[in-house]
C-alpha cells in the first residue's frame, strides 16, 4: 500500500522522550494523518512523568562519565524501558489504545562526528559518531504490547550525520509558514534550532539547525549545587530575574570553540554538564557574584548563545522565534532573548497551535509515523549525513504484560 493510501486513516501514536535534563519521560499521545505537507497532528493526551529519584541519579551519573559496569548499564536499560513502558500506559488511560510508540529514550552519550561537534578535538579521531540512547524499544514493545520504533539517531549517524537534531523535519511541516521565516528554538538541557524559510520554491533544501550549546543543563546544574539540592531548576526564571549578570564573564564564555564551529554541529552534557558548571562556578569567584548573580550570568550565556548562533550562521535573520521546551517557561531567560533580539517577535509554540511543552514527544511520535510508512526522518542538511533515510528500528509486539495505571 502506498503511503499516502496508509496515511488516510488516522493513526494513534505515542511519543516519548526524556531529554538531557533528566527531568522526566515526556509522553504524547497523537491522532496523526496525511504524510508531509498534509500533515496534520492533535494531541490527545500530554503528561510529564518524573523518574524515580534514584534512578535518575544512576543516569545523571552516567551522563557525567561515572564509571559503571556493563551488568549496571543493563540494569539502567531495563530500568529506563519499564519506566518508559508504563508512562505509555498511563497516557492512553480513558483513550483508545494506540497502534504505534516512537520512543527517543534516553540519552546518556553522545560524540559528534569527527573531531568536531563537542568544542574539543577527539583522541583517536572518529569519522563517525556515535549516541546512546538507554531504554531498548524492544522491551517497550514487549511490556505494551505495541509496535515501538526506536534508535532513531543510528541511522543518520552511519551515513555521515550527528545524529541531531532530528526533528527539523518535522518542524518544517508543522511550523513553516507561507511568507515568513521562522526559527523553532527548542530549550531543553541542550538548545538546539531550526531555521525554517517562507514555504516556496526549493524551501526544504535550505532549512538549517543545530544545537546553538547550553539550554536548561548549565542553569539547572547551578540551581541544585547553589541551593544545597533544595532545588533541581529556576521556576520562572525568578532567581536568576533578582540577579544581575556579569557580561564581562558572558563575553568570556562565548568564546568557547564549540560556538563558533559552524553548522552541521551537536553537543550535549559531555561539554556542557557538571564539569563545565563548576569551571563557571570558579570563573565567577574573581567577580565576587552571588547565587542570584550566578544564574543571572549563566541564563545570559544561554540566551547570548542562542542570539550569537543566530548572527553568525543563519542566511539571513527570521521574521518570528518560537520556543518549545522546558526552557520556554523560564520568563526570565524569554525577556532576555526578546531583548537581545530587539524587534523580533519571540513566541511559543503554543502560540501558533503546537504545545510548548510536548512538541519533542509529539515529533518522535510522527517521525515512528513515518517510519511506518516507509518517509524518510532526517534533513541532510540539518544533520550532516550524506543522504536522507529512514529512522530508526521497529519492534513488533502483540502481547502487553503490565497493566495500565
């Protein structure tokens, strides 16, 4: 059957996702028909679940470089699928039951191409890269008893690719506009953008993205060294807003490398996690900052970055900025990106029919969608792979062994 013949009855599917925040497994439950330019999306259920404290301790461990053994990394793997499996149960409750999950798991690693992408050369050189996402789709699909597509990053980093950011593609379909040029700004633990031109001519060709560095990790890191581990993030944005940044330290950090290797690039907690934080921490002792004055100063360097990647790579700059992710809350870290952006108008998703808060889950739920039909998920230009391809792995299944609830 042809796609578009397959793609003329609705098709309940599930995204999940939990970022480099750790904060939780985002899940998306969709009604999706049409397959690109008819693509059409509602969303029927959205929920955040949070990990259990321990485990997500164990995986912020790993994400850190702390060293395991490879009976704890099964451990995790499994631990991470049950966790996944039941937060796919617990969306469909008083809903119909899904056909489909995409589950972009959890990232505990990831190495760009090369000897680019991180901001540091590679030792030994790796021409390709290479991410681990834990939480196998295999087992997802065993615990639901629903086909889950997996692994999405694999097949675009074989080809060249990082592997990120994937979900450009969907953004084009969903986001663009006829007449304006758009930057989706996705601020998770890692920011990344996709810069969408006006819906004509060879459009597609010309979308851009990458991750633009430090979104929530730096920020997030801080919070829960500053208050003891009283807090795990800056609600609002509050404590950083009675805060002032130091933008002498702000200009120091922007030179950076990883800031200035230009697109295709990807980054994660391997450069911006706890290692960085504390080197930051150090940095602002010769300023005399207080906590406030800290996250002041990180919430610039995150919002700087993003307008710096701006200047510095886009054609030409966009008519709109729309936020999506955890991030996106943060009014605070908001008003300094619409500051710096001066004119431009910086919205959210929600703003123009998409939910801030669940779009990343909602993309991983199309991009299983056209793994199903067979469309490929990747934008060679966004990623750096060779080609466009299919992504990521299925898992049929036809039995459920847990219970909804």
């Amino acid at each position: 059957m042809h796609p578009t013949e397959k793609a003329a009855v609705p098709t309940r599917v599930i995204g999940l996702i939990s970022g480099t925040s750790v904060d939780g497994i985002d899940a998306a439950l969709v009604e999706i028909s049409g397959t690109e330019l008819d693509l059409k999306i509602e969303l029927l259920a959205g929920e955040t679940y949070p990990y259990p404290a321990e485990l997500r301790e164990r995986i912020l461990a790993v994400g850190a470089g702390v060293a395991i053994s490879m009976a704890e990394l099964a451990e995790i793997d499994d631990a991470i699928a049950l966790v996944f499996a039941q937060a796919a149960q617990n969306i469909q409750i008083d809903h119909q039951t899904a056909t489909l999950i995409g589950s972009h798991g959890q990232t505990v690693y990831h190495r760009p191409p090369g000897d680019k992408g991180m901001g540091k050369k590679t030792t030994p050189y790796f021409p390709l890269g290479y991410s681990l996402q834990l939480g196998r789709g295999e087992l997802i699909a065993y615990l639901t008893g629903i086909t889950t597509v997996s692994n999405f990053r694999v097949a675009d980093i074989a080809i060249g690719g990082h592997g990120a950011p994937l979900v450009p593609r969907v953004d084009a379909y969903l986001l663009s506009h006829p007449q304006e040029g758009r930057c989706v700004q996705n601020i998770g633990g890692i920011g990344n953008v996709a810069y969408i031109p006006p819906r004509h001519g060879d459009w597609l060709s010309k979308i851009r993205a990458w991750d633009t560095g430090p979104g929530n990790s730096l920020l997030d890191l801080a919070v829960e060294h500053l208050s003891a581990g009283a807090k795990t993030y800056d609600e609002n944005g509050n404590w950083a807003a009675s805060g002032t940044p130091c933008y002498a330290l702000v200009e120091q950090w922007l030179n950076q490398d990883y800031f200035h290797l230009p697109p295709p690039k990807s980054t994660g907690r391997e450069l911006f996690g706890v290692t960085y934080m504390h080197q930051c921490l150090k940095d602002a002792q010769a300023y005399q900052l207080n906590p406030a004055d800290i996250l002041a100063t990180l919430t610039e360097l995150t919002a700087a970055s993003i307008v710096h990647s701006y200047r510095t790579f886009l054609p030409s700059m966009p008519q709109r900025i729309l936020l999506c992710g955890g991030g996106s809350r943060n009014l605070y870290l908001k008003q300094r990106l619409q500051f710096l952006l001066t004119s431009i108008p910086v919205l959210t998703t929600d703003e123009v029919g998409l939910s801030a808060d669940f779009k990343e889950a909602i993309a991983f739920a199309v991009l299983a969608y056209w793994r199903h039909l067979g469309i490929p998920g990747n934008l060679p230009t966004a990623t750096g792979a060779s080609q466009e391809v299919l992504l990521g792995e299925i898992h049929q299944s036809e039995y459920s062994v847990i219970s909804r609830g």
